[in-house]
C-alpha cells in the first residue's frame, strides 16, 4: 500500500441515518475488483458482559456487501493477553457465540486467531496472525470509545495496533509503554498515587512492577522527570502494527462505529455506561483521518470526555502521521 500524503485532506464520511442502505454504494465505490479475492474482516467482538461492542447485524451487513461483490470474507480477532473469556481459542469462540458472532448470524467464518508471523518493526519482533497477513484486502470495523486504562482512545489505528498481534507483543508493547527510572526519585510517591493498578510501589526509589500495562499516567505525574517512557508511549508504539499491515496488505478500508460511546474499552466486561447520545458511522480509507475524525467528534459532543480519564488520544495520530500512514487534516462530509 502506497503512503497516504500527509499534506493533503482525507475524506471522512459520516454516515448518522440509515446506515444499513447508504454503506453498500460506499464500499462498492471504493473496494474495487475484489472479486474472488481473500478479504479479511478485523473486529472486536467484545468480552463477556459487555454490552457495547459492535452488533453483529452492522458486522453482518459489512460481509453481504463484500460477498455481494465477490470477495471471499471472513471475519478475525486475536486471543487478549489478560485472563478473561478470550484469552484461549476455546474460550474466545465461545464468546463470540455468546455475543452472536457465529457464521450463521455474519454469514461467513468466524476465525480467532492465534497461528502467527513474525514481522520486525522499530521495537518489537512483531507477532501477527499469518491468515489474516496474507489477505488481499483488510476491512477493519472498529467501535470507537475512550480508552481510560492506556491508550486514550481506541477506534481504527488501535484495533490494528493491539487487535492484531499475539497476546506475547501485547505484553511487551504494554511493557514497552511503562516508565523507566532516569533521574533522581524525590520519594513523593506522586507515581505511586496516580497508579491505578498498584503496579508502582516507592520505597527508597520508585520500583516498577513487571505487570506494568503501560499507561504512562505515572511519568505525566512525576514532578521531577524522573520517570521517562522504557521505548515510547503506547499510543506511539500501536502504530508499529498498522505500519506493518499498511505495507502487507494492498487495499484497506475502515469503518468506525460511533454509537454507545464509554469510557473505557470493549476488552472491559463492564465498560461503563455510554458517554453521550450517538453519534454515527464513520467510513475512511485513511486510518489517521477517520480517527482523528473520531476523536474531533467525541470532543465536539462532550468536550471534557478525555480529561475526565486523564489520557491523552493524539499520540497515537501524532506518530502515525509521522510515519506517513495517514493525514490528520481532513474532510468531513455528512451523507
């Protein structure tokens, strides 16, 4: 896939009624010649319990298009690398029956996948899910909602970025967004306060526990920059995902579901309640665009809803613009 300029507006569009009718000509417009080709379709199909996550009747409808104009979909996740009901093959089909993802309600396979490549980016010696790597065209559907425990905001670039790599990069790019000691610990404990997990403890300095899930609430805390990212923040390092698929996979197209928006993530059996009143669909073939998009968006309708979780969102459309993989400067059109 060739960069998309990044000095140039990306086209967004917001789909806020009647997208069951108005996504068939969009995706016929822009998913050309796919016809008897290998189309893979990212989603989270959501923990047990969570109430939030995208329906599978707008996952449905998203694979009739695709086999309408012949492509060949199916739809994938990968296994969570916390304990819950998705972190063995077994347990996550289960759940995604119990959430009504099966093939006889989406109309094609249903894959969790956990048979993986490995692919190296800036950081990591990337694990990631061979199948779906050797795709020709990759619809990503994505749930857009805050992010309260690391990343801010979870829609396109993190559904690529988290969503399709094993549960061992997981850990280390969770790992990899932690603090590392470099200065002088004033034993304050603001690190271990700002904590929400219990994984920084300070006695005679600060001590990091192995656990760490990579927040960097602790390094935004300390008074002293003592504290400093171990490789980057983990809204920088989801971009490594996305920049491998970008250049692997030919063809792209997203979808971001703005409706039932919370605060915290579908990987969350409760998420909380939604924030504010829907807002739409949007539909990008830039990852950049559609998420800032997003995010612009969720600030315009409740425009303390990051503050309020302490995160910040842009790093991740920061850095992903950086390495040319999309345009935060965008058009916004309402069809």
């Amino acid at each position: 896939m060739a960069p998309i300029r990044n000095d140039i507006m990306s086209k967004v569009l917001l789909i806020k009624k009647g997208f069951f009718e108005k996504i068939e000509p969009i995706m016929k417009r822009r998913l050309k010649d796919i016809k008897g080709k290998k189309v893979a379709v990212k989603v989270h199909m959501g923990e047990y319990g969570n109430i939030y996550h995208i329906r599978p009747a707008v996952l449905g409808r998203v694979v009739e298009i695709i086999k309408d104009m012949g492509g060949k979909p199916f739809v994938f996740d990968t296994l969570a690398k916390y304990r819950g009901s998705r972190d063995t093959v077994k347990k996550y089909q289960e759940t995604a029956r119990k959430n009504g993802f099966t093939q006889e309600s989406i109309g094609c396979p249903i894959m969790i996948l956990d048979k993986m490549k490995t692919f190296r980016s800036k950081n990591f010696e990337l694990e990631m899910p061979e199948y779906a790597m050797d795709s020709d065209v990759l619809v990503v559907v994505s749930h857009g909602k805050g992010h309260a425990h690391c990343a801010g905001f979870g829609g396109a670039i993190k559904n690529i970025g988290m969503g399709m790599i094993s549960p061992k990069s997981k850990g280390e790019m969770h790992r990899a967004g932690g603090p590392k000691l470099v200065g002088k610990c004033s034993i304050c404990k603001a690190c271990e306060e700002e904590c929400l997990f219990g994984h920084m403890t300070v006695k005679k300095e600060a001590v990091i526990s192995d656990s760490c899930i990579g927040c960097g609430r602790c390094i935004k805390a300390c008074p002293n920059n003592a504290l400093a990212y171990l490789k980057a923040s983990l809204g920088t390092l989801l971009t490594e995902p996305l920049q491998v698929v970008s250049k692997q996979i030919g063809d792209i197209f997203y979808v971001t579901a703005l409706v039932n928006i919370t605060s915290r993530c579908d990987c969350a059996a409760d998420s909380g309640p939604p924030q504010m009143k829907d807002i739409g669909f949007l539909v990008s073939e830039d990852p950049v665009a559609i998420d800032k998009a997003a995010i612009d968006l969720i600030k315009k309708e409740k425009p303390d809803f990051f503050e309020e979780m302490g995160l910040e969102p842009m790093d991740q459309i920061k850095a992903a613009e950086k390495y040319k993989l999309g345009s935060s400067k965008y058009e916004l059109e309402e069809i």
